[in-house]
C-alpha cells in the first residue's frame, strides 16, 4: 500500500513530463524491485552493486530530446461537423527523429469548436466556411504554425458498393476488353 501510493505521488508529480509518460512502466518496475529488496541482508550485496551501476547508466543515458520543429500531418482535407477530428503533430527532435505530439507538448487553439487533446470537436450547427487551428510548442513558443481547415460541405450518406456490384462491374471490363481486342483483329 505504502508502496503503491509512493509511485503515484511520484508519477502525479512528473505527469507533465512526456518522457516519464513514455517510461513510467520501466521507473515503476525499477522501483518496486529496489522497494522488495532487503537492503540489511549481506546476501545481496552483488545485487546492490548491480542495481546502483544500473541505476547511474540509466539515469546518465537519459537526455530529453528538444523538439527542433513541428509539422502538422492531416489525414483529410476538411473537417466534419458533430465529430472529433484528429490534429496530428510530429515532432522532428535533436537526434533526428521524429516523434507524435500531444496536447502535453503542444498548445492548441482554434477559431471556433474545442480541444479534446488533440482532437477538435466542432458543433453539429458550425455554419462557417472554414476554421484557423494553431499549434505552439509549449517548451519553445516559438515553434508554431498557424492554418486554416475548411468545413466538409457534401453529407456523409454516400453508399459503397456491394461485394456483388463490385464484381459485377469488374466482369463487365473484362468484357469490354476482350470485345474490343476481338474488334481490332
């Protein structure tokens, strides 16, 4: 129990951290294994030693990576009304990777609907033409980017083809093909 409050102290105090989200599975382990071990009992002396080296090269490996810039990555041209619409934003990072953001990293803004993290929900009833989104980087503001989503006009009642007419019409041009090369002979 003692335990157990210990590491959610711990991860409430570094939530922010997009880092510890990522590790928080290993620190967790790492810890509960130190927390089992009796530390008076001379048996585990070699497991002491290896637990602090390990410790010290998992602490001196770690080096947060700074986000160089930002790029928005949208999977569809508009947006639509009544539904939560995914932002993607990568970030390019000081080792050359990239990496999604989330609202922990990026700030987002839009002219009109709300942020649910990364997804923008607009109203049913949105009657404009359009939408400005912005993204800053909260560690360095100056990483930004601003751009303007238009509205889905048409209505989403289009019907796919059945398997049937699919392979239907897929018969039908085979057809025509092979009368049209028997037509050029």
């Amino acid at each position: 129990m003692v335990f157990q409050i210990k590491v959610l102290e711990l991860r409430n105090s570094f939530a922010s951290h997009s880092w510890f989200r990522r590790n928080f599975s290993k620190i967790t382990a790492f810890i509960a294994l130190l927390w089992h071990i009796n530390f008076t009992n001379t048996q585990n002396t070699w497991l002491k030693k290896y637990l602090l080296i390990s410790l010290l090269a998992f602490t001196s490996g770690v080096q947060a990576q700074k986000i160089d810039s930002i790029y928005v990555n949208l999977y569809t041209d508009s947006l639509k009304r009544g539904t939560h619409n995914y932002i993607n934003v990568d970030g390019l990072l000081s080792n050359g990777s990239y990496q999604p953001l989330d609202s922990t990293d990026i700030i987002f803004k839009s002219s009109d609907g709300k942020f649910f993290g990364n997804s923008l929900l607009i109203d049913k009833d949105f009657s404009k033409e359009k939408i400005t989104i912005e993204v800053t980087c909260r560690k360095n503001p100056l990483l930004h980017k601003r751009f303007d989503m238009y509205i889905k006009t048409k209505p989403d009642n289009e019907q796919l083809k059945t398997e049937e007419e699919l392979l239907n019409e897929m018969r039908n041009q085979r057809n025509r093909k092979k009368n049209k090369s028997n037509l050029a002979i």
